[in-house]
C-alpha cells in the first residue's frame, strides 16, 4: 500500500547545545595535535636516514600512520561539520613490490600535502580548536577571582584578568561578570571555528585536480573491466540456459514427435500419448524461453518502465511491502535496468537473512540522482564484508557512477540505499 507520509525535518537544536558540542569536538580534534608533531618528527627522522638505506624501511609505515591520521580527520568533520573531505589516496596495482611502494608513495602528492598539514594543524589549526577550551578555562578563572587574587602576586597567572588589575575585591567581582560572559561568548564562537578548521583542513587533505583526474581515470579503467567482464559472464549464462534448458527440451520433443509420426498407424494409443508428452515439453520451453527473457529485460521493466516495474517486486515479494514510487519519467535502459535487477537481488537477501515479515521501498529522484531505499523490519546486523554478494551489486552499479550503502543496526532495521547519478530521458 503505498504511502504519502512526508517525514518532519529534524528540529535544530538550541544555539547553546551546538556550541557545547562543538566545545567538546574541537577539543577532541586539538589533541591529536601532539600525535601529529610526533608522526612529523618521526617523518624528519626517516627521511635524514634515507643516505644510509634505512629511511626506505621507516619512510612508508610512518607515512600511512599519517594518513590513519587524516583519515580520522576527515572521517570527524565530515560528522561533526557535514563538510566532506574526500580520500586523495590513489590505489595502489595489486602485485606492487615493497620499492615499488616506497617510490608511489614519494610520488603521490597527497603525502605531501598530509606532511604540510601537520605543521599547520600543530600551529593555526591548535589555535582554532584549543582556543574555546581556552576561553572556557578563563571563564573560570574569572568566577574564582574573588578567591585567587589574594594569593595571585606571586603565581605566573598575575594578578590581571582581561584589561583589568585585580588588586581589591570590588574589582574581583567584575571579574567574575566577565567571566560569566565568557560562556555564552564560547558557546557562539565554538560552531564557527569548526567550520574554520574544517575549511582549513579541506584545503590541505582534499585530493588535488589532478588526483581526482587519475582516481576517475582509475575508476573508469575498472568498471569498464568490470562491466566487460559481467557482459562475457552473462552471455555464457545465456548460452548455458539455452543448451541445458529449452535447446534442450525442443531437440528431446524432435525425437518425440518423430517417434509419434513412427507410431500413427500402428498404434495410435500410443502416438497420441507421445504427442501430449511432446505438448507438455513444448510448454515446459516455452516457460523456460520466458524466465530466460524475464533474467535479462523484464517485460514489465520495459513496456511500463522501472516505477512499475519496482511495484511489482514489492507485490510478488514474500515479505509485506509498502512501496512509493515518485519519479518524473523515464530512465535510460542501463540506468533502468541496473536499478531494477539490484532492487530485485537486496529483495531476495531480504527475504532469506533478515527474519523480516514486512518492509518498505522508496524511489524518488531529485539532485540529478535516483534514490531508492529498501528497508526491511528484520533483526538487522547485517555486515557488508561478509559474502560477495554485496560486491556483486556495486559492480553492477559502478559503471553508471553509482553506488550502494547498507545501514544495519543491531535490532534493525535495516536499509540499502541504491544511487544512481541521472536524469529522466524523453
């Protein structure tokens, strides 16, 4: 039964929450500063081992230490900022020797842009997330004044507090005024220098225009392997089907009908009951012509077009479906296809893994992509790495740019969300 329920939009949260939570996020990400000065270090000393030999055996694992560092980074902002900075890193051939290693990773200017980012983000980048911590702690020594300053002359914090000299307690209380302004001054100011460090840290760790021209290169030269070989693995499919199935049961009918023909005049009994095993054999091919057909374009794909088409899966489905389909046309048959046939196989895993009684599906296409969402109420957990078929799904995709993502909690529910960059065709 298919569904117009829109879901409400998150509600934001108060200005006061944000900034808390960017407080304890860009503490969290200040105090990787000093795992970054060691990782540097250690960079300065294997690259001054390198006349003797040994910096070649040091240089690559600190290396890839760095980039579990820029890694993280990216992975946080891209949560706690929404801003994502993508992976610059080219992958590596499979087969590459040790030296081989040592000489890509020298050559691939993402190593040193990480190395640039760790002097800056122990310098500038220290300032813009240690500085709310800063403030807070100087919010506090401001509400304490009244009890610090008359033991402060000899300790190095003074007996100052912003511009003024805290010398009496009049002065102590004005103290503890700005100090509470302190706050609400860290609260606001917290949200904006994330997204300053995260800009910051964009600029250094996003791949560079010719990186991302060498990862699309890279990605074509793949999916075009890919797509070659899924085609060559398909048409032996075919001819497979053909031979054991129907090629099969049309050559087993020719012996029958010429057995019958053998038979018509001596004993017609038995003429006729091998041509109704021959009738039986000719329906039976005929079903299996049409699965073979339905494997490779469903007719329903391709006379009504994929909205129909994802209807009727959810309906032939034994699991429950509540589907809506909101698209505002047609797709290229590629697109069509490729969405269908994967929609099919998540439902089919559905069905045999998740325990699930019902479930839900939802197509729409906005932003030049095709969305669709497969949800299952099932016991959930379900973990990608495990099996191929997963693999095979991507694969299926990634010719078309697009790509699949599977959110599986413990408990469920769990949904595969199928994107496809697009646009309807006339």
């Amino acid at each position: 039964m298919p569904s117009t329920d829109a879901r409400e939009p998150a509600a934001p949260k108060p200005w006061f929450a944000r900034g808390g939570r960017a407080v304890l996020h860009s503490t969290a990400l200040g105090l990787l500063a000093p795992v970054e000065v060691v990782l540097f270090a250690l960079l300065a000393c294997a690259a001054s081992l390198l006349g003797v030999g040994v910096g070649v055996f040091l240089i690559p694992p600190v290396v890839y230490a760095v980039r579990a560092v820029a890694n993280l980074q990216r992975k946080l902002h891209g949560a706690w900022t929404g801003r994502e900075v993508p992976e610059p890193y080219l992958p590596l051939p499979e087969g590459t020797r040790f030296f081989q290693v040592f000489a890509r990773l020298l050559a691939d200017r993402a190593t040193w842009r990480d190395t640039a980012w760790l002097l800056v983000d122990c310098t500038i980048g220290c300032l813009l997330t240690l500085a709310p911590l800063a403030l807070v702690a100087d919010g506090v020594r401001g509400l304490l004044m009244p009890l610090l300053y008359p033991v402060l002359d000899d300790l190095w914090l003074g007996d100052w507090y912003v511009a003024l000299p805290v010398d009496n307690p009049a002065v102590a209380w004005i103290a503890v005024v700005l100090g509470l302004l302190h706050f609400p001054l860290v609260l606001w100011a917290a949200p904006h220098l994330l997204k300053l460090h995260a800009a910051l840290a964009a600029k250094f760790l996003s791949p560079s225009e010719s990186t991302v021209l060498a990862q699309r290169v890279q990605h074509l030269t793949t999916t075009r392997d890919d797509a070659v070989g899924h085609q060559a693995l398909e048409l032996r499919r075919i001819e497979r089907n053909l031979h054991d199935g129907a090629q099969a049961r049309l050559v087993a009918m020719g012996m029958t009908l010429d057995a019958a023909a053998k038979l018509a005049e001596r004993q017609p009994e038995a003429a006729k009951s091998l041509l109704e095993e021959a009738k039986a054999s000719s329906v039976k091919a005929l079903q299996e012509l049409r699965d073979l057909v339905r494997g490779i374009q469903p007719p329903v794909l391709v006379d009504r077009g994929l909205a129909d088409a994802v209807r009727e899966l959810g309906m032939e489905s034994a699991l429950e479906m509540e589907t809506t389909v909101d698209l505002p046309g047609r797709f290229a048959p590629a697109v069509e296809t490729a969405a269908y046939f994967t929609v099919s196989e998540v439902l089919n895993n559905a069905m045999k893994h998740s325990g699930a009684d019902s479930g839900k599906i939802d197509v729409h296409h906005s932003g030049g992509r095709l969305s669709i969402t497969v949800t299952d109420y099932g016991k959930g957990g379900a973990d990608p790495a495990k099996g191929t078929g997963l693999r095979e799904l991507e694969r299926r995709l990634a010719p078309l740019d697009g790509f699949l993502t599977v959110l599986s909690p413990l408990g469920g529910p769990t949904s595969v969300v199928i994107e496809i960059p697009c646009r309807p065709v006339g």
